[in-house]
C-alpha cells in the first residue's frame, strides 16, 4: 500500500499542477489551438499503443533481469522504428496528411508526431522497468517533473505568441519527459545492464511472450482507437473550434477518475486474484462497481451539471460550448469511472480475447455513429453522439464482464468469470 500511495501521490501532484494551470492556458490559447491540439494527441496516443508492441506490459512480468531487460531492449527499439516511419510518411506525404487532419495542417504540428512518439514510448518501456525495480519514488518525481516541464513550456511559448504550435510542444513535453531521466537512473543503479542483451536472447524473449503484440496490442489499439477517431472526425468536419472545447471538458471531467482511480484500482487489483481463486470474483466485482456509481457519480453529476455556468468564469468566455459538453458527459464519465478501477478483471479472468472483440465491434460503432450525425447534423450534434456511444460502451463492459457473471451459478464463477 505504501508503494501504491507513492505512486497516488505523484499523479495527484502531477495532475494538480495541470489543473492549476488550466485557466491560465485558456486565456493565452484559443479555442482552435485546442482544436489543434486535441488532433495531436489523439494521433500520438493511437501510435503510443502500439510505439512498444506492448512488450512493455510484460516487462515486469519474468522472474530472470535476464528476459526482462530483453523485453525492456526490444519495448525501446519499437518507438525508434515508428518515429522513422512516422517521419518518413510525413516527409512523403506531409500534403496529404494536412488534408486528412486539417487541425494539424502547421508542418510543425507534424513534425512533432515523430518525437511525441519516440519520448512517450521510451518513457512507457521505462517506466514499466521501473516498476519492476520498485522505484516506484522514480516514478512519481517523473510524474510531477512532466507536469512542471510542460506547463511551463507552455505558458512560456504562448506568452511568446506561438499558438497552436506552442501548446502541443508543451504537451508532448508533459507526456514524455522523464524518460531520459529514469533511464540514467536504471544505467546508474545496474551500471552493467544491458551487457547481457543479445540478439538469441531477444529473439527468444519476444517469443516467449508474443501473446502480448498477438493479443495485449490489438486489443489496446482499438480501445484507444475507439475514442480517439471520433475525437478526430469532429476536428476534421466541425466547421467550429468544437475538438478544442471537447479536449477542455473532457480534460476537467476525467478528473475525478484521475485523482482516485488509479488507487482505487490498486485496491482491487491487491484483493481481486484471491476473489478469483475462491470463487466470489463476479460478486466481490460487482460491489465494487456499485460503490464506485454511488459514490462517484454525485461529484461527478455536481462538476458537470454547474459546467455551463462555471466554465465560462474559471476558463474564461470563449469557452462557454465547453461547460455544455461538460455537462452532456456527466452519463459517459459516470459509467467510465465504474468501469475503469475494475478493467484489470479483463486480465485477471484471461478474458483479453472477449474484450478484443468487444473493442472491435465497439470501435466501429462509435467511429460510424459519430461520423453520421456529424455529417447529417452538424459538429455539435456530434459531439452528442460521442457522448452517447461512449455510455454504451462502458456499460456493455459493465454488464458483459461484471452483471452477466454474477448472474452465473456460484459453482461456475471461478471457472467462467
């Protein structure tokens, strides 16, 4: 649990220093910087799934340093390979690429996909690495130190007069810095490290685990995917800076899953495994999620119903459309805060199969629905519909892995579940 508090403490830090800062950037960024921004990272979180092949999720995993720093070696080559072909597409087809995400049409938006991907996968294989090491203080002063360095990048650009440019940089600061600096820690702990690696033994890592890009990646990357193309759609269709008021609200929206998911995560995760063993897992989960509704939704209900009249003042006028999506979101972050500190059952019940094609179907859907009412109705009409096809995500993650189960007979839970 120490450990755990550690880790809750950097993030609380890390996210607390984001907020602050938060009606600060709104009044030194317009709305259509955020635009651009939200078609940023969106792009840069899908190829961050798949930047490690996953291999960075099993680092912890192997009980030899031997095959863990090979998985650790191969997590890190990945980022090098998709920043060059990230680089390479963008020398090729940078035109074509600003067609498809107008939001992102400045050739410096582009360009700083290739080293957004190289710094936020070298700090996932990292950071897992650390882990491992239980350097969990490493990680939590990595946390902060990411906040201050991308705030500050970013209030120094945009005081400078660069817009859009400016905010994405300090983003990709935020995301990725630190990564550099775990990595002259782990070299300075285990001078001797990575002496070891060899080809045979990478080779022969990656396959033990192949499991992980087989099955861990594509489930990752449509899960991802399912939220961040139709975060796309409405930057590329909107005729209106709507991505970057959708970007703010859901920014202030996550945060009480931020500040208290991560710990109550681990909270399921330590009891979870023995549940499962004994039998009571669809029970003990369901519970959970049943507190977590009760409990969460009253703050997150207050948060984004007080938006329209709240956000305008905090953030400032030209983002009064924020606070209404805030509160469009109320439904879809209340059912999201009660499925995440759970999704480990996933893991825990070897259900990654299940859950691959419930993100496959899912990804179409929302990608699909999003894109009709987008272009039938109108950037704000969908925005909506966002809204509402992530509700029915999460509730058929809910219902499929947590009320289904626990409908199941008692003998058959531990088995099935």
């Amino acid at each position: 649990m120490h450990h755990a508090a550690v880790l809750t403490m950097g993030t609380l830090l890390g996210r607390g220093i984001a907020v602050l800062a938060m009606p600060f950037l709104t009044r030194i960024y317009t709305p259509d910087d955020f635009s651009a921004l939200a078609s940023y990272s969106a792009v840069l979180g899908i190829l961050a799934v798949i930047a490690c092949l996953r291999f960075e999720v099993a680092i912890p995993l192997p009980e030899s340093d031997g095959t863990a720093v090979s998985l650790l070696v191969a997590a890190l080559l990945g980022p090098i390979v998709i920043a060059a072909v990230a680089a390479l597409v963008i020398l090729l087809a940078g035109h074509q690429l600003a067609a498809l995400f107008p939001r992102m049409a400045s050739p410096a938006i582009l360009w700083l996909l290739p080293p957004g991907v190289l710094l936020v996968g070298m700090f996932q294989a990292m950071q897992f690495w650390a882990t491992r090491k239980k350097q969990f203080a490493d990680v939590a002063r990595t946390r902060v130190t990411q906040a201050v360095a991308g705030v500050s990048a970013m209030l120094a650009l945009g005081l400078g007069g660069i817009g859009a440019a400016g905010l994405t940089f300090g983003h990709m600061v935020m995301q990725g810095a630190g990564a550099l600096g775990l990595g002259i820690r782990t070299l300075r702990a285990d001078p001797h490290l990575l002496r070891g690696v060899t080809r045979q033994g990478m080779f022969a890592a990656a396959r033990e685990y192949r499991r992980f890009p087989l099955w861990s990646m594509p489930e990752a990357l449509a899960n991802v995917a399912g939220l961040q193309i139709p975060i796309l759609l409405i930057a590329a269709f909107a005729d209106t800076d709507e991505a970057g008021q959708l970007m703010l609200a859901m920014q202030v929206m996550v945060m009480p899953m931020a500040l208290v998911g991560s710990s109550l995560g681990q909270v399921y995760l330590s009891r979870a495994p023995t549940e499962h063993r004994e039998g009571r897992l669809a029970a003990f989960t369901l519970s959970i999620v049943r507190r977590l509704a009760l409990f969460g939704a009253p703050p997150i209900a207050v948060l984004g119903l007080t938006a329209p009249w709240t956000f305008p003042l905090v953030f400032g006028e030209n983002w009064a459309r924020a606070g209404v999506i805030a509160a469009m979101m109320v439904p879809w972050i209340v059912a999201q805060f009660s499925w995440s500190p759970i999704s480990t059952v996933v893991l825990i019940t070897n259900q990654a199969k299940k859950f691959f094609f419930v993100a496959i179907v899912t990804l179409a859907l929302r990608a699909g629905v999003v894109a009709f009412f987008l272009l039938t109705l109108g950037s704000e009409n969908g925005t909506f519909a966002l809204c509402l096809v992530n509700v029915c995500f999460y509730l058929l993650l809910l219902i499929v892995f947590t009320i289904i189960p626990q409908r199941r007979p008692a003998s058959s839970s531990a088995q099935d579940f």
